[in-house]
C-alpha cells in the first residue's frame, strides 16, 4: 500500500503548491473563499505522495480512514464480486476523491481496489481533520452532503431502470447495475458461462447476444472479458434494442 508523508501548508514546495490550486477544482473545496482556503493550508496537517504507475493505492475491503484525493494522473478502480468469479474495473476522473460514501456509517470499507495506471499525486486528508472541517466550513460541509446525496441518487436510479424486453438488453442493465459511473470505458471480466449463470440463461444464447452487441460496435468480446469503449454508446444502443 501507499505510505504517505505529513507536512504542514508551509512546507509546501512548488509542485505541491500547485496540486493545492488544483483543490479548487474538486467538489468538496468549490465555493470556498480566498480567506478560508488559505485558513485550511496554513492549519491543516496534510499528506502528499507521488506513486508511481501501477501502485495499489487503496484495497477493497480496507477500513477507510480519511479521502484521498487523485490530483494529477491516472486511476483506474477495480470491483470483485462477492464470489470472486468476476470483476469489473473502470477508469477514475481525475481530479477525484475517495472515500465520501464509507467515510462513515455502518460499512466503512471501500468497495474497489484503486490503482494508478500512470503516475500519480496524491493528497489525503484524514477523517478527524475532514470532522473538524465540516464543523468549521458551511461550504465544506455543504459540499459533503452534496456529493453523498448525488453517489445515493446515481444508484437508485440505476435500480429502477425500465425491464429490457431483450437479452442483450438484459445483458446491458446487468453491466449498467454494476458500475459506479453510466460513461468512459469500462471492461468486464468475466465469461459468457458465468454471465450466463448470473441472467439464468444458457451460455449459447448468451454467445449469441453478444454477438449481436459486438456487431453494433459497442463492445469487444473476448473468451473471459467484456470491454466496453463507451458506455454512453451501450445505452443507446439499449434504448433502440
């Protein structure tokens, strides 16, 4: 795992200056004035690494003990499912944050494995200091329950999608049920057999079906995986179906 370094706002050199303009840029820090900002760097322990590519950031699983923001670079985010049989991994905006939706509650662990894909800069800021900001921070603490209501809404919308009238429709609500994000690319890896076990259908039509997706041009298929370039396209492409 990543091992992170503590400074203080005026230990800052240049470099790690500039990834803090780069806060203005993230959900939980918009709105914040001048004044408050330079109040966070000059009173805020802070924790800044550079990883580099294909470093384990983050571990599903792992007690989540503050976020971690994704500044500059490259992050793709892997999830298993429960029996281990298949997973699925999608690409990170970036500039990003982890950990708003297990910082607290009754699962505080995180659900993906994180990963850099090129390398990155880091900056973490631990859950007694994110406390101490909400209190002192309407903005912030705004910002916070922006971002928790929003990851809330994206996934009960994906729960009462309309039922597909098609396999490969169906096949297209199984991969829209299990992402984090409805865009970019994505890929599946899994196979048709256990695709098949989970949509209660026999693996020839299952083969069939996604066939009929490769040929719309909207995946790639292989023997065990499933790449999606753009998932936007997928739904479309669902909505026709």
């Amino acid at each position: 795992m990543t091992h992170f370094r503590r400074i203080f706002a005026d230990e800052l050199d240049p470099m790690e200056q500039t990834m803090f303009d780069t806060l203005l840029a993230l959900p939980l820090f918009q709105g914040l004035g001048h004044a408050d900002l330079t109040r966070i760097l000059e009173s805020t322990r802070l924790e800044f690494d550079t990883v580099q590519e294909d470093t384990v950031v983050l571990g599903q699983n792992e007690v989540c003990t503050g976020l971690t923001f994704i500044l500059d670079g490259r992050m793709k985010m892997e999830r298993f499912s429960a029996d281990g049989r298949w997973s699925v991994e999608e690409e990170l905006p970036i500039p990003a944050v982890i950990g708003v939706d297990v910082l607290y509650g009754s699962t505080r662990t995180y659900r993906h494995n994180y990963h850099t894909t090129r390398p990155s800069k880091l900056l973490r800021i631990d859950k007694r200091t994110i406390a101490a900001l909400t209190s002192y921070f309407e903005v912030f603490r705004l910002n916070v329950l922006n971002l928790l209501t929003t990851t809330i809404a994206r996934k009960d919308v994906a729960g009462w999608l309309p039922p597909a009238m098609t396999l490969e429709g169906r096949i297209v609500s199984f991969f829209r049920m299990h992402v984090e994000r409805p865009a970019g690319h994505k890929r599946f890896n899994i196979s048709q057999r256990t695709l098949g076990h989970y949509l209660g259908e026999d693996a020839r039509y299952i083969s069939k079906a996604i066939q009929n997706l490769a040929s719309g041009k909207v995946i790639n298929a292989g023997r065990k995986y499933i790449e999606i370039p753009n998932f936007e396209q997928l739904l479309q492409f669902r909505s026709a179906l």
